[in-house]
C-alpha cells in the first residue's frame, strides 16, 4: 500500500482548521456573485495567484478580505458542509473546526446567522458520513481584551454549541495574557480552552498560553524547541501541539519542510499531530499535510500511526469516542 493511502485509512482527528480557511476559490468567486459583494480579484485564476504569502499577516490580509463573501446562512452552511465532505475523504472521523466570530460580526452578521449555518452542516454531516465534529470560536488577538470578552457575552447563548474557544490572528506583539478574562468566563462555561502561539511569537507566548489562559492544546507551538525547558514541561504535561506543516511553508515559518521540527519534538515524547490550519490557501487538506511531512521528514509507519494516535488522544472527545477510534487504529497498525 502507497504512504498516501495507508494514511487515508488511519482513523484520524482534525484539530486545526479555520472554517474560513477551507472558502476555496471557486467558492469565493461564486459567493461573491451570489451576494453581490465586490472582490479585488475577476477570476479563480486571479483570486489563486494572489496567495504568495511572505508571512502570517499578508496572509491574514488576503483571508480577511476573502471571507467577506460569507453573508447568509446558507454561505456558512455550505462552506462547513463542503470542508466536511473533504475531510471524511481524507479518513478524518473527528474535526474540531476553529470560527472567527468577530470577522463576522464586524461585518453586521449576527451569530445566528453562521452559528445556525455551522450546526446544521454538521448535523446533516454526522448523520452523512458519520463523521463527528465540534466548533472552536477564536477570538482575533489584534483586537483587544475587552472586544473578546464582548464576544464571549454574544456567544453565551449559543455556547452549548461550542466545545471551546481559541486565540488567533497576528501573533507578534499580541501576547495572550490580554486575553485571560475571556477565557476565565469560557473556562467557567465549561468550554474548553486552545490557543494559537509559537507560530511567529517567542516561546513566552506559549509558556502565557498555557499558565494566563489555561491552554489545554497550543495551535502551531513550532517555535518552543527554542526554549529545552518548554520543550520538557510540554512532555511532561503531555501537552498536545497542532501542527500544521504545509501552513508553516507557505508563512515562510519554515524555508523547508526538512527543517521542520516536528519530527523531533515527536521523537522527544511531545504529543504532536498534523492539520491542515487554511488548506484552500496553503496547497493541501490534512492527507496532504500527513504525506508532505512523512516525505520531508522520512515519517516510518510507525511515527504515522503515533501521530493519528496522538490526534485522537488529544481530542476533546469522551472515553468512549476515543475507544472506538483507537480500537480500529490498533487494528489497523496490526494488519
Ligand atoms: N487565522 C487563520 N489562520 C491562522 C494562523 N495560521 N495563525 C493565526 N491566525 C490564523
Ligand atoms: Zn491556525
């Protein structure tokens, strides 16, 4: 069996992925015209040759832009529907999909408008595919404190529908500590707790990501081998990293995918796992992140199936979900 293939049929967990990060250009282009919202961009062609990232915020400045398309219900369900359908393509049978709330409600869409698209996407998928899914809302890190802990009051209502809450956006310069409130009063909801650091910010961003907003998984974390004693308390705490190499390349937080440190923080006991993060910008789905980093990296099958082992560890599924997944995972590694 092909690398490619063998992973498509490891069970596997998705734990990093930005809902907007899947609006492919063909969707773009025709939510644009569905919507009548101008884009800078006439053609898919045009819309794909604009993403040459030199880092994190041209990126950000082009996704911002693009996710203005996003206006009706039916936009966020489609956009869901469609990322999900491609992940249980790619073996994925869990997704813990990361929304930006205030990118929309800035634009004067209400919650309810996304909120109600999301969970019916993934209703009609589980009952689909089967695949089980749950929402992330993020909260933007350039805007401040106070703006996330609005936030967090708008999403109150509809936080049974929620399974945590993020931090993302331009890292540098946006420590996590202004952030803690928020993520006091979605602690206090019971929602769990992630947060994106060590992507372009110092290893301090993850060290406050997890002691000032009790992060329980750090988004990217590809930066904390610059500090060893990190590197030891994240082994130590069995802290999951979502990775996301292709993303890395293409933000230029890596000039390789060789020199990506994620094969040696997996060797020193770190419970990594691989994600897509933006695929429709970065060039790849979660299968082809596994099967870049596995070519770049000379992954065995080993450290194949240790890392979809992590990925359904560190989800936030009950005992009984991870049972059933890493059952067949043991089944299959044994075949
Ligand atoms: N929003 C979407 N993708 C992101 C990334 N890679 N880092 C920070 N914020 C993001
Ligand atoms: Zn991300």
């Amino acid at each position: 069996m092909d690398t490619r293939s063998f992973i498509r049929a490891l069970p596997k967990a998705e734990l990093h992925v930005h809902i907007e990060g899947t609006l492919e250009p063909e969707m773009m282009v025709a939510l644009a015209e569905r919507n009548g919202v101008d884009l800078p961009f006439a053609t898919v062609e045009e819309v794909r040759a604009a993403y040459e990232f030199s880092d994190l915020q041209s990126f950000l400045d082009i996704y911002y832009q693009g996710a203005a398309v996003l206006v009706t219900e039916q936009d966020f369900y489609d956009l869901m529907y469609a990322y999900l359908e491609r992940a249980v393509d790619d073996g994925v049978r869990r997704a813990e999909i990361f929304f930006d709330p205030q990118t929309h409600t800035e634009r004067g869409i209400g919650f309810p408008v996304f909120m109600n698209g999301f969970t019916r996407a993934v209703g009609d998928a589980e009952e689909r595919w089967g695949i089980s899914a749950g929402l992330i809302m993020c909260f933007l890190r350039h805007l401040p404190g106070d703006a996330a802990t609005s936030t967090w009051h708008e999403a109150e209502p509809f936080a049974d529908r929620i399974i945590g809450v993020g931090l993302d956006s331009g890292e540098v310069g946006n420590p996590p500590e202004r952030f803690a409130q928020a993520y006091a009063l979605a602690r206090a909801a019971g929602l769990h707790s992630v947060a994106h650091a060590g992507e372009e910010g110092p290893p301090a961003y993850i060290t406050g990501a997890l002691d000032a907003l009790g992060a329980e998984r750090i988004d990217h974390g590809v930066r904390c081998d610059e500090d060893p004693a990190l590197v030891e308390r994240l082994v130590r705490e069995q802290t999951p990293l979502t990775m996301c190499p292709l993303s890395n390349l293409k933000l230029r937080v890596v000039d390789r995918l060789e020199d990506h440190s994620l094969k040696r923080l997996l060797d020193s006991g770190i419970r990594v796992t691989i994600n897509s993060d933006d695929p429709a910008y970065f060039g790849g789905y979660v299968l082809d992140n596994y099967v870049a980093a596995a070519e770049a990296l000379n992954l065995s099958r080993e450290d194949l199936i240790a890392l979809a082992r992590n990925s359904i560890e560190a989800a936030f599924l009950g005992s009984k979900g991870k049972r059933v997944l890493l059952d067949e995972l043991t089944q299959i590694a044994a075949a």
